[in-house]
C-alpha cells in the first residue's frame, strides 16, 4: 500500500482539514489508517491518554478516525516560548529549549526519529495520511524539512497538493510549487485540491482547464469554503473562525495574550450559538462582558506583563462580574509566579498576579503532563494538564465569588460544567450539546467534501 503526503502550497492552505477527510474517506473504503505529522510547530497542544504531548491536529485527526493518539502521530513538536527561544517537544516528552538556529543545526539527529515513528505506524497501519508543514519547496530550507520533503522521499508517499484560492495567486503558488518539487516528487504527485472556494464554480471551469493541460496536473476538486471552527491548530486557523448568532445570551471575552496556547479551549464557546466570543488584544471596556476568560499561556509571565502594559490588568482587578482562568491564565490569578529555575525565562523572574488567590505559583522543571477525569467544581470532568507552574493550596482549581479558575484544559467540552456555568450567569441561556455538534459538524463536512473529490483517483494512488 502507498500512504499519501499532503503538501499545501502555502501556510494555512488547509492541510489540516484536508488530512482527516482523505483519512476518513480511507477508512470508509476499509483501510485501516493513521494520520501523521513528522514535526509540527504550535503552542496548541494535547496530552495523550500515555501522558505524551502532541499538536492538537493529528490528536483531532485521530479523533475524527477513530484512532487513539500516540506521539508517534507527531514526533517533533516545536512549541515558540518568545525571545528566539523555543522548546522540543521529541517523542512526546520535552527534550530542552533551544534557538532556531542550533534546531536547524541539529535538524539530522531527528531525522531517524521520525523515520523509526513513520515505520512503527507502517507496521500497524494500512495506509499513513502524512500531512506536511507550510511549503514544501523553501529552498533554502528542503535538506531541513521534515515534515514535507524527508517524509515524501524517504518512504516514496504519494502527494496531493493543496491550494488556497482565497490567498489569490492559486495559479502561480501551484505551478511554483509543482515545478520546485524534485523529479523524485513531481512523479508522485497523483494531484491538486483547490480550498475554499466560494461563489459559482462554473466561474472556475477554465482555471480547472489551466492547470489540467497547461500544468499537466489532475484536479483532485475544486472544495468549498465552509467555516469548521474545530481543531485549531495555531493563530492563523484561530483567527479564521466564523460566528453568525442572531441572539446570543451570553458575550464572552476572551484575553488574546501574545502567547496564547490551546486555543481550542475556546471551541466549545465559538460552535454555542447562545455565546458570542471576541478576543481581546488591547485595551478594552471589559464590563460589557458576561465573561471574561484568560486562556492558556506559553509564557507565562511575559504576558503577565503584557497584560500589565495594556491595562488589562487594572481593569482585571476591578472587575466584579465571572472570570474564569485556564492554566497560564489560572496562574495569573495568584499572589505571584515564580520562575526561579529558568524554566520559561532566561534569567529568575518573580512576577506579582492579580492577587485573587492567597498563594504562590513556583516553576518546577518537570512538566506535568496528564490526561484524566478530575473532580472539579462538585463535578466529574474530563481535561488534560499541561503545565510547569504548581500550586501547595490550589493545585488543581479554585472557585469564590466571581473568580473561577483550573490547571485543567478543555473544561468547555464538558457540557455538563459548561450548561451549569454559563446558567449561572444567565438563567434564559440554554443548554448546549457539544459533543453532539462535534459530531454531526464532522460528519457534514467530510460528506461534503468528498462530494467534491475525485474519490476515486485518491483510492487507485495508495493501491
């Protein structure tokens, strides 16, 4: 059997997406698959039931399939702390934090590490959904690129390319890609998929004829744009959610801190139709909020300052109506936060917090990694810990007043928690099925995107 490498012309060209719907059309024709991203770079992360850390794409892709995360889905995890500094996430488990220069410079050390996960998939595996990373033709960069070029030529993958339309220029960034791909690639690309369309595809019938007789390349279909809003991977698929809610009970505010990570706490908030949900990167009058959420952080103090600079902090501190903190943001809510051990800063930092919890938060150097089901808030919820930063009082949540806060991520998917909370804060909002909606948005979009691919072209490639 061939597995498939998808390779985007440009970032954000929908790789992600692209990769679960030709792994789930896969599946439905009886093979058994896997998704795969040799080395991912995000702050938006996910534990694994073996407390291993891998990128939220391939533990959703995973999800959407039916298949238990591993790290062997994405060996190397690269996570941006700031100040050209960022931390190697390899096999699961933190290896240091490094400059992107000695990254580059050590690249070939991870190379069998990837190799060594690729093969333990085959082995179990029929077919691997490989998805690669930003371009695969930064010429500058292909004897470093793991996750497009190394994979694709060291197991011989299959390709689909997959094009942008509203990036514009989809002509040129196919036909560049295409032509800058090695012989070796170009004989094994089976494709091109045209993303986000929107308007009369008639319109596109002579692109279609362009790229088929001009470019000598098979379009694989010409997908829609339809806002999916799950499984965000980083700050740019963040920013391109969509929200039509003619009357919402609830507006949240969500605090966009610099580096804000796990963005897909917020999910659960964006697909509700009662809660509207706006992020906030500056100044801003916070009392017109029913909520105020600070998320999760990979720089914890830093953006402790930032909020400090933007005079979000003061406004914070004013603040009578619900706040609720998740992990950095959690953290946030204490005395102070200590990094005497280095762990997120270069040098020891002791930072002051909002001051709504009678403790302290210390840094130790051992990451706590655990996905479980906690007792939190009289309720049994499920979530993940992801965290450096501890607490002797509080060490997994803590409720008075209007503060409420947890170490523990994806607390929204608990509809029970959620439904309860946001009641609380307005008695005519009305429960909301998540899980439900997951699963029937998942479902919609996969049908409708196979509806516009060439099926069975994809299936004669791995064949």
């Amino acid at each position: 059997m061939n597995s498939i490498s998808i390779f985007g012309t440009s970032s954000d060209s929908g790789k992600s997406t692209l990769t679960f719907v030709i792994a789930k059309i896969l599946q439905e024709h009886g093979y058994s698959v896997v998704p795969f991203k040799a080395q991912n770079v995000s702050n938006n992360s996910k534990v694994c039931e073996d407390g291993s850390e891998i990128g939220i794409a391939q533990y959703f892709q995973a999800q959407v399939i039916n298949v238990k995360p591993t790290y062997h889905m994405n060996p190397v995890l690269l996570k941006i702390e700031g100040n050209g500094r960022s931390q190697i996430v390899v096999d699961g488990k933190v290896l240091k934090t490094t400059t992107p220069r000695q990254y580059y410079k050590e690249i070939d050390a991870l190379k069998p590490i990837v190799k060594k996960n690729f093969e333990y998939l085959q082995s179990k595996y029929d077919i691997i959904v490989a998805e690669g990373a930003g371009s695969p033709v930064e010429l500058n960069l292909m004897d470093k690129d793991l996750a497009n070029t190394y994979v694709a030529s060291t197991f011989n993958t299959k390709i689909i390319l997959v094009a942008d339309i509203e990036k514009g220029g989809v002509f040129a960034s196919i036909y560049g890609t295409y032509a800058l791909l090695s012989e070796q690639l170009k004989k094994n690309v089976i494709g091109v998929v045209i993303n986000k369309f929107r308007g009369d595809l008639t319109l596109f019938e002579e692109g279609i004829n362009i790229i088929q007789d001009r470019f000598n390349l098979p379009v694989l279909g010409v997908v829609p744009y339809i806002p999916f809003n799950l499984g965000f991977e980083d700050s740019a698929s963040l920013m391109n959610y969509s929200q039509v809610k003619a009357n919402p009970k609830l507006h949240v505010a969500v605090i966009k801190f610099p580096k804000m990570s796990n963005y897909n706490d917020i999910e659960p908030l964006i697909a509700n139709d009662e809660v509207y949900v706006d992020f906030i990167s500056g100044a801003a009058n916070l009392e017109v909020y029913d909520l105020v959420i600070l998320p999760g952080t990979k720089s914890t103090i830093a953006d402790l300052k930032w909020l400090k600079k933007t005079g979000l902090f003061e406004a914070l501190k004013k603040r009578t109506k619900a706040i609720y903190g998740i992990c950095g943001g959690y953290q946030m809510m204490f005395n102070n936060i200590i990094d005497d051990k280095n762990i997120e800063n270069e040098q020891h930092e002791k930072e002051s917090g909002l001051g709504f919890i009678e403790d302290e938060i210390y840094f130790q150097e051992q990451k706590i990694l655990k996905n479980s089901s906690y007792d939190l808030f009289g309720l049994l919820l499920d979530g993940f810990e992801i965290h450096n930063g501890v607490s002797k009082k509080h060490q997994l949540f803590y409720e008075k007043d209007h503060i409420k806060g947890a170490f523990i991520h994806g607390i929204f998917d608990n509809d029970n928690f959620t439904n309860e909370y946001f009641k609380s804060l307005n008695h005519n909002y009305v429960d909301f099925n998540f899980q439900e909606y997951k699963k029937n948005k998942i479902k919609t979009f996969v049908d409708t995107i196979k509806e516009s691919l060439d099926v069975k072209r994809i299936l004669d490639s791995v064949s």
